[in-house]
C-alpha cells in the first residue's frame, strides 16, 4: 500500500496546528475526555475483540486490556494536559547585539510525530492529547494486537476534531503491517521524528532501519539496590511496590541487587513477593538464603540470561555483592538506563549512587514506579525516553517541542 499521499496530507495539517487558538484545543481534549467516557462501552467491545487473540499468559496481555476504570484515568489525563500550560510560544532567551538585532529563541513544535507501538491502546489516547497540546500532528503506527481498540479509539479522536472543525489529518493510524513501518521509516520528507514504544526488538529494528531521526524509549531493565545500610520494612515496602504493582509496565522492578550483609533479611523481604507468586532467579548466595523460605516452585538459581532480561512479568532475578561500587558497576553493565533505585538510610551512598548510576530516572528510598509523566506532573506522557540527545526520562509538552530564532532589525545588513 502506498502511504505517500497519507504522509503528504498529515505534513500539511500539521502547519496550521500551531496556528490554533489556546482556548480550541483546551475544548477539544476537554470534549474528547467527554467522548472516551461516553463511548466507554464501544471501545471496550473493540478492545475484547483484540484480547480475543492473544492468551491470557502472555506479558503484552495486561497491557492491551483496557477497563472502564482504565478508561476513566485516560479521560482524567487528557483533562490534565488539557489544563496545562502550552509549551509553544515560549521565549527561551532573548539578547540584543550591539548592531541593534534583536534575537529571540523561542519554541516551537517539532511537526509531525510518528508513533510505533505494540499492544497499548491507551497510548493512542495519551500521545494524541500531548501532541495536540504541542501544536505537533500525528502519525500512529499500531500494532496487528491493538488494531480493533485503536481504530475504535482514532474514529472517536476523528468525530471531536470534525465537531470543532479542524482538519481530521493532524492524526492518522496506518495500517498494522509492517510495510506501513517500512513507508514511515523512510518518509523524510514528511516526518519529522519517530518515538518507538515497546519491547527492546522492536525498539532495535526502528533504530537501524529508520532515515527519520529516532528517540528510543519504552524498554526498561528496572534494578533496586538494598544496601546495608537499607531500612528493612521500607525497602521490603518498596521492593513489592515497585515488582507487583503492575508488572508489564517499563518502570516494574527487574533485578534486586543486594548488599551480602543483608542477605539474612532476604527470607522477610520475599515474604509478600512469594504470596504475589513471584518466580524469583536467585545468584548462589541469594539462593542459599531463599531456599527453605521461599516456596521451591518459585525459586531457581539464576544464569546469566536472567540479569539483564527486562521480564515484564511476575518474575525478578536477585544479585548478591559485597559492596556499593559494586552495586553500581552491575547496574550500569545491566542497565536499559530507564529507572535505578537504591535504599539506604546512609547519605554518602544515596548520593554517590545518585551521581555514579547512569539512568533517565535516578531514585533513593523510593519506587521505580514513579517514572510516568503524569506521576511526574506532566500530565501524561508520549514515552520514556533513555537516550541522551534532545530528551531524557519522560517525555511530555515541553520535550514535544524544538526552537526557531526570531530576529528582528530595522535595516541592518552584515558587512
């Protein structure tokens, strides 16, 4: 399928969005959060339709279920981008050269944004709200697994733009195959940026097959670090929140590395992990101190292939060291650089390993599942940037836009 007059129409759409006045696109995120109430029942029929494919075990599956609970934080997220303040227009800095031009830098939108994702309908939902916020048109490359809810969820995107009476083409959803992300990949004519959300394969073929400038995000091989010094109820707190609360999301907890003097507590702190069934991959040390403890059918020894495994799962492998610098040189082998953790009642080494980690999120004394943009009180957010260049963490409004320069004479011409 040729997908080049698609491209063409969204590029021209996206020229007038930055033209729209503030009040019009408060009102139609305001009326689309609305809409996705209303139309609750439809969208969840659409979404059944796609979970009917795909078995229940498998670790996309929580994260292609939508519910009407899911639904309703959706609505409130578009409401809160809908309430923040626009990132466009803003005057980043300002100076007048002593020929008299006056300059400004002031940002702008980056254009048209290409989304491919995988079995994530709220997605849909969410990076449309903050590129419409951010004056940038839209692109959405879905997955064959999300295709019903998507198109569901595009149809109802499509009626509230036509109600206010803006061009349907600021968001477009391509075909789910793979030749639709073959076409965007190469389209430099007509994208400007391509965000990848989903697993480290897919996030791998955008990077070495896209021409488009690309921004990874998504894959995240989460660590916690308990350190001797580790407060043991509020880490054990800690580390079940972060590996249970939602296990198929980037920011869930993948590898507990502890300190072997803390290898007496390990039996307590797997207590509610082993209730939640958790299937632990313990090194020998880590074993040794399990075994007995924690129930046999969950508990194995780990090979190498469990310590950098993002699980997106009820599963966690655990590494013993002896000390802090060791800690860190395991996470930063390790790492997918989205979200480290360490617990620690010592201050010297939360913030030596606050500086010495390498990660969009850095935390202490706290949960890896914070990372998310509305957590962060940004609304909502377009994906978790891991990369260095342009944008780090999550990405919202203002990582939506780029700059322009603005100078201003009064006849000046350079010698």
């Amino acid at each position: 399928m040729e997908l080049q007059k698609t491209f063409k129409n969204v590029k021209q759409a996206s020229r007038m969005l930055n033209l729209l006045p503030e009040n019009k696109i408060k009102n139609i995120l305001e009326d689309l959060a609305a809409k996705a109430e209303e139309a609750t029942e439809s969208i969840l029929a659409a979404n059944q339709q796609d979970l009917g494919r795909m078995n229940p075990s498998d670790p996309k599956y929580d994260r292609l279920k939508l519910t009407g609970e899911r639904i309703q934080s959706i609505a409130a997220d578009i409401r809160n981008v809908a309430g923040l303040p626009s990132p466009l227009g803003k005057v980043l800095s300002e100076r007048t050269l002593e020929n008299g031009l006056e300059m400004k830098k002031v940002s702008v939108p980056l254009g048209v944004i290409g989304i491919i994702y995988e079995a994530r309908p709220n997605v849909t939902f969410d990076v449309f709200s903050l590129c419409l916020r951010s004056g940038n048109a839209l692109l959405l490359k879905g997955g064959s697994d999300a295709k019903d809810s998507n198109a569901a969820i595009v149809k109802l995107i499509h009626q509230v733009l036509e109600q206010h009476g803006v061009d349907r083409n600021i968001v477009q959803l391509l075909p789910p195959d793979r030749e639709a992300t073959h076409q965007m990949l190469h389209a430099v004519e007509y994208v400007d940026i391509i965000i990848p959300r989903g697993s480290q394969g897919l996030i791998n073929y955008v990077r070495e097959n896209s021409k488009v400038p690309v921004i990874e995000t998504g894959a995240g091989i989460v660590h916690t670090y308990f350190d001797a010094f580790a407060d043991l109820q509020r880490g054990k707190a800690i580390v079940v929140n972060a590996k249970t609360r939602r296990v198929s999301v980037c920011n869930a907890l993948d590898c507990l590395v502890i300190h072997e003097d803390r290898l007496p507590d390990l039996a307590e702190i797997g207590k509610e992990l082993a209730t939640k069934g958790v299937e632990v991959f313990a090194d020998a040390p880590a074993f040794a101190a399990l075994e007995g403890s924690y129930p046999a059918d969950k508990l194995q020894q780990a090979t190498e292939e469990h310590f950098g495994t993002e699980f997106l799962s009820l599963r966690m492998s655990v590494k013993t060291v002896k000390g802090l610098e060791e800690a860190i040189e395991h996470i930063n082998t390790y790492s997918s650089q989205h979200s480290e953790a360490i617990i620690s009642e010592n201050e010297l080494h939360v913030e030596h390993f606050l500086r010495a980690v390498d990660a969009a999120a850095v935390y202490a004394n706290t949960s890896t599942a914070f990372t998310d943009g509305a957590q962060f009180g940004l609304g909502a957010e377009i994906g978790i940037s891991t990369q260095k260049l342009h944008a780090r963490g999550p990405m919202a409004l203002d990582e939506l836009t780029s700059y322009k320069w603005v100078v201003k004479g009064s006849g000046q011409v350079r010698a």
